[in-house]
C-alpha cells in the first residue's frame, strides 16, 4: 500500500504538469489560429508517425553527440576542478586562464570548429564539450575550495595522501556540486546541440526540426520538439537517479 | 627536569604562519612536556594558537622552529597519534562503519582485520547499532564516539584532542568526559587535550597547562592530582583548583575576551 502511495505521490505532480502544458499549448493555438502553432493533439499525433519513420534515427545521432560531449567534459572538467580547488596555489595561476576564457560565448567557434575539424560529429562534439567543460570546472573547483577543512585535517591526521584526500575527501564530497553542475550543463548542452545541428548536417534532431520548419510541416518540428524535449527530460531523470544513488547520506 | 622520561616534549617551539603576506606568530617559545600514559590539559583563549600546536603534534605542520619530540620521534601523519577535532571531522558522506575504518583502509590493513577491529571498537563504544548511519544521523554525544572510535581503532599511544566536548550539551558532556577517562584507564595512552572549560580541565588533567594569546606561549604547568576522580568533582579541592586557574586566567585579563 504504502510504495502506491508513494509512487502516486511522484507521478500525481509530474502528470498534472503534463496536463497543464497541453491545455497551455491547446488555448494558444486556438487563440493565434496560426499553422506555425499547431493543436497538441495534432502535433502528437505527428510524433507517433514520425516515431515510425527516422527520428528515432535522429534522435540517437542528437544523443550520441550529448552523452559523448558530456561524458568528455566531465573527464576533463572533474580531477582539473578538484586539482585546483585542493592547491589554491595553483589556482592563482590557472585563475586569470579561465576567467578570462569562461565568458567568451563559444558557440562563435562554431565556423572555426568547421572548418578545422570538418562536419561531422566531432566538430560539434568539441563544442558541446568545451561549453560544458568550463560549467562543470568552474563548479567543482569552487566545491573542492569551499569544502571544510576540518575534514582535510582530519584525514590527514589518520595518515592520508594527496591520493587518499581525493578519493576519500574531495570526490565524494565534491560529488553533489559536480551532479549539480551536470545538469546546468546537460540544459546548456541541449540549447547547443540545437545550434549546431542546424548547421551544416543532415542527422541530429536539430535538423529534423528545421528541416521540417523549412518544409512547413509545423506539425513535424512540433514532433521533433517534443521528442528533444523528453529526450532531455530523460537525461534529467537519470542524473537525479544517479544523485540519489551517489549522495546517499545527503536524502537520509 | 629530566626530559628523556616524557613522552611528550616541546622545547622553544614557534610556529609563523603567513596571512596576506605578512607573517604571523602564532606560537613563541613554547614548552611542554608529558610523560607516558599521563592526561595534559591546554587551557586559555580562543585564537591562541592551540589548535596550531596540535597540528604540529599530528605532524600536519613541519614548519616549525624548536624541537617536538614524541617518544623520541619527530611527528609524522598517520603515526601512532590521533587527532580529535571540535567538530569531530567525521565525513558526512561515509557511514559510521566507513568513518571509523578510514584509518585502517589507509594504513591498508586487511579486509579481515580491518572488519575485526571494527566490530570490536564499535562494541565497545555501543556503536554497533548505528554501523550503518550516516553522521547527520547521530546526535553529537553519539558523533563525538565515532571520532573516538576512529582514532581507537588505530591503536594510537598518543591522543590528541581540540576542544572536543564544546558543542554538547551538559550532562553529554560529562557522560563523554567519564567515557574518556575510562578509556584512558584501560588503554593507558597519553592524552593531551584543548579546552576551554575549567571544569573539564580540573575533571582530565593530570597537568594543566595555561596559555597566553598572540602569540600563544605556555605560561604555567600546575600538577593536578585530582584528575580523574569522580567522587572529587564538585568538591571543596576541587572548586578550589578551578578558582584558583580561573583567576589566574582572570587575572591576565584576556581570558573574557577571547572566550
């Protein structure tokens, strides 16, 4: 009785926002009566079409280029972040680096990025990273300088080495802000991937959706927006899974 | 004075540290000495430079001046010291299994033994229960065991300790306070502990040291035989020793400042 409860209690929320969003949708066409606003049930029944045709096929090209950009970021982002937030000395001399190149909006790299590594995935691969990479890194250094230093001290004190402070005290401990900062960069990463599927590619669900804008099919981009909607929805909820999983001691 | 026979000593220790590019003297001149197996209590103001003397004890500060010598050794992390802090210093994200067993992981001790003396330690200090809570989980009686317990479980012979029952309530504290000294009567490890509590310095040590402020220096040894006793707590001896450092704290003037 008690996990109907409970399970109620999560989907009750996420159902009625669903409902909301489509009479939201639903009035908003109704009053533009514009075909670029096309009625939810329509735009719908799109999606389920084109389900059966290639946006599957876009969609994983869209989440190939997403995981793989995340996942390259946080490599990189996570041990330099916790590096320079553990040796502050260091980071005195990386500070001026970053923050002189943090905000620089690197989507105008993007031509640059096409001419020198082609159009194919890794140009736009290596501009999701890097935009995410400074999120991610900017974050964890601040958690790893911020974090107490009781508990370095005491660590220390049982006979730890810069290893075991990593393992045992910067990681984990960091951990919460570094999943924090995944999903500001997963949001970010999104906003990007669009862009940059509109340029010079014909896969990714960036290019479904204005392929189809540029055909007038407004039901289809519709589809298309649905489909990158959930897809990033979907991402979120695994990220959450995996705070819960990971930062136990933080939902006790 | 024959200082071979302590276990513990300090001779004209004096500790700089550099704040916004100027050096400061935290410590000047600092002696101590403890034999074996004795209580040492450290009292006087906040921001005196204890906490700094028991870095260089744990041997997380080599740049000092002087000469510390603990059983005849310089201080090295992760030796046969252990170190207590105020707010415990327990992890928030391990358990109280995994708190207490950090020691031993990075000593890497054996799965067997490790789980052995883990089990053991908890036992005794009736922590076995709440083996799988997380410090957030505890209340600070409780918490302040489990730093105990970590340091225990290393079998350490010298315990360090920075002012590690301030944040509980009265009657914690004194349970806590005769939990110590119970430990120390049966493992006869020497005990070297901050505090600010005249009371508690009285109740632990076998000798009180009273520190100055800025730069922190010791300015009186007294020997205190009433040290754990129980039924002296609250006696006339017993105010009477707390009169007598609490005016002579008084009577530097600094005490009600820092405190």
């Amino acid at each position: 009785m008690g996990w109907v409860l409970k399970k109620a209690g999560k989907t009750l929320p996420l159902l009625s926002a669903v409902i909301i969003l489509l009479i939201a949708w639903w009035l908003l066409s109704l009053g533009l009566k514009s075909p670029a606003v096309p009625p939810p049930l329509e735009a719908l029944k799109s999606l389920w079409r084109s389900m059966q045709g290639d946006l599957p096929a876009h969609l994983g090209v869209s989440l190939y280029r997403i995981l793989v950009s995340l996942f390259l970021a946080t490599a990189m982002a996570v041990p330099l972040g916790l590096f320079l937030g553990k040796n502050p000395e260091m980071d005195t001399k990386a500070a001026p680096l970053i923050y002189l190149t943090y905000p620089v909006p690197k989507v105008v790299f993007m031509p640059i990025l096409l001419i020198v590594l082609g159009i194919g995935d890794v140009s736009k691969i290596v501009l999701i990273t890097l935009i995410a990479f400074y999120q991610i890194l900017v974050t964890t250094r601040d958690a790893a300088k911020n974090l107490d230093k009781e508990y370095v001290i005491s660590v220390r004190s049982l006979g730890a080495g810069s290893w075991d402070l990593y393992r045992h005290v910067y990681l984990p401990g960091c951990l919460p802000s570094i999943l924090t900062s995944l999903r500001l960069g997963l949001g970010t990463a999104m906003a990007v991937l669009f862009l940059v599927e509109t340029y010079a590619t014909q896969k990714g669900i960036g290019f479904f959706i204005l392929d189809s804008l540029s055909r007038m099919n407004y039901e289809e981009m519709f589809a298309g927006i649905i489909a990158m909607g959930l897809m990033g929805f979907v991402l979120y909820l695994l990220l959450d899974k995996a705070e819960k999983n990971l930062c136990a001691w933080i939902h006790t | 004075m024959k200082m071979n026979n302590d276990y513990l000593s300090i001779k004209s220790l004096k500790v700089e540290y550099m704040q916004n590019g100027q050096a400061l003297t935290a410590l000047e001149s600092v002696d101590l000495s403890l034999p074996q197996g004795k209580t040492g209590v450290i009292i006087g103001p906040s921001g005196c430079g204890k906490s700094t003397l028991l870095n260089v004890l744990a041997g997380l500060n080599p740049r000092y001046s002087g000469r510390v010598m603990i059983d005849g050794r310089t201080p090295e992390g992760g030796g046969e010291t252990a170190l207590i802090l105020q707010d415990y210093g327990l992890l928030p994200w391990k358990t109280v299994w995994d708190n207490v067993i950090l020691g031993m992981q990075l000593r890497k001790k054996t799965h067997r033994a490790t789980k052995t003396a883990a089990e053991a330690v908890l036992d005794k200090l009736g922590l076995l229960p709440m083996a799988r809570r997380y410090p957030a989980q505890l209340s600070g009686g409780q918490r302040q065991r489990v730093a105990i317990a970590r340091a225990l479980i290393l079998d350490p012979k010298l315990l360090l300790m920075d002012e590690p029952f301030s944040s509980l309530d009265a009657l914690t504290r004194e349970e806590i306070q005769d939990f110590l000294l119970k430990i120390w009567e049966e493992t006869q490890l020497t005990i070297l502990l901050i505090t600010h509590n005249i009371e508690e310095a009285v109740f632990l040590g076998q000798k009180i040291f009273i520190m100055s402020p800025c730069p922190g220096k010791i300015e009186q040894a007294v020997d205190n035989i009433m040290a754990g006793d129980y039924n002296l707590r609250g006696r006339v001896q017993f105010l009477e020793m707390c009169s007598f450092l609490r005016s002579f704290l008084h009577r530097r003037g600094n005490y009600g400042m820092g405190a």
